[in-house]
C-alpha cells in the first residue's frame, strides 16, 4: 500500500469540493438551489439539453425523424448550462427530478407529459413516430438489448475513464488501468458485433445506434477525452467503419450540433426552433 493511501472513514461526509472539472456542480443532495422557470416555445416536444453524448442522442432523433418526414416531430431546443448550474433550476428539475441533462416535454399530452433519461426519450419518440424501432419481436428486442446495454455501459465509460483520464485533479495509475481495460473491453464488444451487421442491431438503423454513436464513435474519432490513441482506436476497424458510416447521415450532422455552446461560428446551434435555423450557420 502506498503512503497515499485512502483510508475511508467511518462515515462520509460532504466538506470539500471533489475537484476536477465538474467540482461546482457535484453535490450528495438533489432538489433545485433557485427558482426559474424553463422557457417554452412554439412547437409541441421541448428540449432542454446541451450538446455532450447524452443530449446528441435525442437531437439526432429528432432530427433524423425530420428526415424521414414526420413533421410533426418539429421541436425548439433550449440550451442547459451544466456548469452554470442551470440544471438546478426549479423548472429543470420539475422536468428531471435527477437534474440530468436531456430532458423533454410534450405538450401534444394533456397534461404535458415529461420524459427524462435519454434512453427513455429516445424510446418514447420511436414509439410515438413508429420508427427506428423495429416492430418484430426478435428486432425490437435486440435493438432494446443494445439501447439498454449503452445506458449501462456509458456510466464507466465517462464516469470512470473519462473522468479519471481526462477530468480529474490529479493521475493516478490504478483508476486510469481499471478504466481503460473496461472501456477496451466495450469496444471489443461493439466491434465484434459490427463485424457480423451494418449497424449496433444488425442490417436497420435504429435507436441502438444513435445511442451509442455519440460515446463510442466520437471515443474511436478523438471527439471526446483525446484518448484515440491512449486506447489504440484505430485497431476497432469496425466501429471506425460505423462511426464514419454515421457521421456521414444529414440527420446526424444536424443533430450534432444543436445545443452546442462551444466551438467555431457554423458549427454550433446552441437553440433550434426551427429547421431554417440550420441555413443561417
């Protein structure tokens, strides 16, 4: 045991910030810290996200639904700053009570239904839509697998490597090899299944793939924590093959920056109202 051992003590308690990037709004208690009351716009679904792997997933579903012509799919997307604590808000939180971001209402309800956590909004919206979803018990179900198999993994994927690889106020070895044997292991897992099907579920582009696409296929691109070659990403042909097959998608491209506050003017959207919005990038 090292001279730095943590020696747990016998009850926690919460005195000092974490540290790391996100110290200012991790805390043991949930509940809003203000009272403010969310904007809402014109259209039925209401957004209220920010543009990391978890929102992307719901705005390239709604933007994807656009594509294949359900209009009324049109949505605003409002932009929630995570690091100005706007997910405390009152509003926020009537939304999600877990004060995580994407959250949605909709309004086509009566009364406005809420819908939190992104793999529920995304199956929520294929059901609504009868799309990106399959209908057959064997497609349904293998799709679900996967939807749910990303919800599981992502938590030690950011949580764990992310966090200690790219976020924490110190390296330490231990935490950084755990993590990186997992998030190794989960690539293997995704490529040995590309290397049977075109897409996560098999032949048909579903929900699956827009889940996982925005962890695992920015993680193989260098799009998040710039550990491409830390984890060697090249070597996952299949999932790079996939990652670009994606990318390539207009749905996708729009998808992807829709509540996007960072980054070069024209590749960032942080509200959306509407579809013209996009031509004035």
């Amino acid at each position: 045991m090292s001279d730095n051992s943590y020696t747990p003590p016998k009850v926690w308690k919460w005195e000092d910030a974490s540290g790391g990037r996100f110290a200012s709004i991790n805390r043991p208690i949930a509940g809003p810290t203000h009272e403010k009351e969310l904007p809402v716009g014109k259209h039925p679904l209401q957004l209220y996200s920010l543009a990391t792997p978890n929102g992307v997933k719901v705005t390239v579903m709604l933007e994807e639904l656009l594509e294949a012509g359900h209009s009324e799919a049109e949505y605003d997307a409002w932009p929630i700053s995570i690091l100005e604590g706007d997910q405390f808000s009152s509003g926020f939180v009537s939304v999600n009570p877990n004060s995580k971001i994407p959250a949605m209402m909709d309004h086509t309800q009566n009364p406005p239904l809420r819908i939190f956590e992104s793999g529920n909004i995304l199956l929520y919206l294929a059901e609504k839509f009868g799309t990106f979803l399959p209908s057959d018990t064997h497609g349904r179900t293998e799709t679900l697998s996967w939807l749910f198999w990303q919800m599981g993994m992502a938590p030690l994927l950011g949580g764990g490597f992310g966090h200690f690889y790219a976020y924490a106020p110190e390296s330490y070895e231990y935490p950084i090899n755990r993590f990186t044997m997992e998030v190794k292991r989960q690539l293997d897992v995704l490529d040995r299944q590309l290397a049977e099907n075109r897409y996560i579920a098999g032949n048909e582009y579903t929900i699956a793939d827009m889940a996982i696409w925005p962890w695992y296929g920015a993680l193989v691109k260098n799009k998040v924590y710039d550990a491409a070659e830390f984890l060697e990403a090249h070597t996952y042909t299949n999932v790079v093959r996939w990652a670009d097959e994606i990318a390539e998608r207009p749905a996708v491209q729009r998808g992807r920056i829709v509540n996007k506050t960072w980054g070069e003017e024209g590749t960032k959207l942080p509200e959306r109202h509407d579809a013209s919005d996009f031509d004035n990038l």
